[in-house]
C-alpha cells in the first residue's frame, strides 16, 4: 500500500503543476481545497506563463517594395542625385558640400565631375569654385520677374506659373501683387481657382487710357438680354434690317456621276492591216463570211 500512496501522491503532485488556463481542460479541485481556490490558483499559472513570452517586434518593412540603398553606386545614378539637390537648394554650393550632404564621391571621382560639369542644368563660377543650377528664367525679383513676363507676351504668349516658382520660389506671391497692380492678367483653373498662366497687362487700369473695370450696371445690362429661340431669330435679324449668313454650298468631291438607263456608244476597234498584198482585192476588216451564205 506505501507504493500504491507514493504514486498517487505523485500523480497528484504533477496534475498540480500543469497549466489548465483553458475552460474546458480545467481539472476538478483536489480534496480539502475549495473549487475557487483551484480556479484561482490555475489562472495564476497561466497568468505566469504569459508573461514569460516575448512579444513579436512590429516591422515597417514592405518587402514586395525595393530598398532605398541611397545614390548608389552607378555614376548616373549619382548624377541625378547632384542636379536634383542643386535644383532644389537653389543657391550656389562647393563641390566639397555636395558631395557630403548627396553623399557622392563626386570631388574624387573623376568621371563623376565631369559629367556634372557638363550638365546642361549645372552652371560652374570658375571665379568663385561655386555650383548653382540652371532654371529656365533668370528671375530673383519682382522688377525682373515683371520684365521676363513682358518680354514672353511680346512674343505671343504667357508664362507658366509652375515654371516661374521653379525658378523663383517667391514667384506667386510677386504675381499676386503685380495682379492688384494691374500690371499683368492671370488666369486660373476652374476647380480650385490655382493660378496657371500669367500675362503682361498692356493695357494699364486709368481713365484716359481705358482698362477699368466695367461697371455692375453695364454687367447686369449684357446678363439680362435674351437671345431669342431658333424660330423666332429669323423675324428678330429682319424687324431690325440684318439677314441670317449662310453656309457656303459643299461642293461633291468626285467626279459626274453616270447616267443610269443609258449605255455608251461601243468604241470602233482600230484595226491593223498587216497583209497589204491582198489590199483591193478582199477587205480585212470584215469578218471571213464562207461563199454561199
């Protein structure tokens, strides 16, 4: 009997140390303890095991994207890299900061600085060792900016805005004041109302020379006339003398078209007479009709 207490005693012992967190693995209270007290003791353990694992760290990690490896190690790669900081600096820079800040060996690499010196957007100040980018107008004030927009609506056109605030990041806000001044015209997309052309206003806002802005009575006047319905403007042009334009005739492409019904005369084929001995005596150009027919 010893042995048989000494197993069960055993058994006891390890059905305690078991984790039975689960509801439906939850063992009866052993004898002398209360069912609460099993309970208890059984959430305790798994409450215990679950600090003991380690959370998972959360990555940010897109692995279907490449990785940015920074400029690389192709040359051109590199270039872009140099013309893109230059652009978007906009103010003359050392060799030896660009090449720290895009992290290039372009004041090393040989190859490198030669393709950036010969940048068609790159511009080297031999007097001062200092490179700036090339924008597509030389614009650094309102004075200047006012010129170079005078200059493209003599030619028969305006500029781009977008391209003007590439070249001058104040550029808007100098268009803006030059609008309340009347000195240039803007115009606007539909959607949100964003400036995308501007022009040289030749016409200058004053009394002797015109350019004023109508006045509202003027604007209700034009919005209140009615042009009248397709029926009626052909009464409405003769009441008052004027006659309604009218398209010129299309004329067919082609040529006459034939007759239908009627046929055209058969054309005399022209015979070649080749047998000129036997001229006089038999005639050619009839069909051979056998004698006695």
């Amino acid at each position: 009997m010893s042995g048989l207490a000494r197993d069960a005693a055993a058994f006891k012992s390890a059905l305690h140390r078991q984790d039975y967190t689960s509801w439906h693995s939850q063992p009866p209270p052993l004898p002398g303890q209360p069912p609460q007290q099993a309970g208890s003791s059984a959430a305790a353990a798994g409450d215990g095991e679950s600090t003991k694992k380690k959370k998972r760290p959360k990555s940010n990690i897109v692995y279907s994207q490449p990785a940015d490896t920074g400029t690389g190690a192709n040359v051109n790669t590199q270039l872009v890299y140099l013309v893109s900081h230059l652009k978007a600096t906009g103010n003359p820079m050392r060799l030896q900061d660009l090449a720290i800040i895009t992290n290039t060996p372009v004041d090393t690499d040989k190859v490198l600085l030669e393709k950036f010196k010969a940048h068609d957007r790159v511009i080297h100040d031999p007097k001062t060792d200092l490179y700036s980018y090339r924008h597509d107008f030389n614009v650094r004030s309102k004075a200047s900016l006012l010129t170079e927009i005078q200059r493209q609506t003599r030619k028969g056109g305006g500029l781009s805005v977008r391209t003007l605030k590439e070249s001058w990041k104040e550029a808007p806000q100098a268009i803006e004041e030059l609008e309340k001044e009347g000195e240039v015209y803007v115009t606007r997309t539909l959607k949100d109302g964003q400036m995308r052309m501007v022009f040289w206003n030749e016409v200058k806002p004053t009394e002797e020379q015109g350019g004023m802005a109508v006045e509202k009575e003027f604007h209700d006047l034009w919005h209140d006339l009615k042009v009248p319905d397709d029926v009626d403007l052909l009464k409405a042009l003769a009441s008052e003398g004027l006659q309604a334009t009218t398209a010129a005739a299309a004329i067919p492409k082609g040529g006459m078209s034939k007759k239908k019904g009627k046929k055209a005369a058969p054309k005399q084929r022209h015979i070649r007479i080749t047998n000129t001995h036997l001229k006089g005596t038999i005639d050619l150009s009839r069909d051979y009709v056998p004698p006695g027919k």
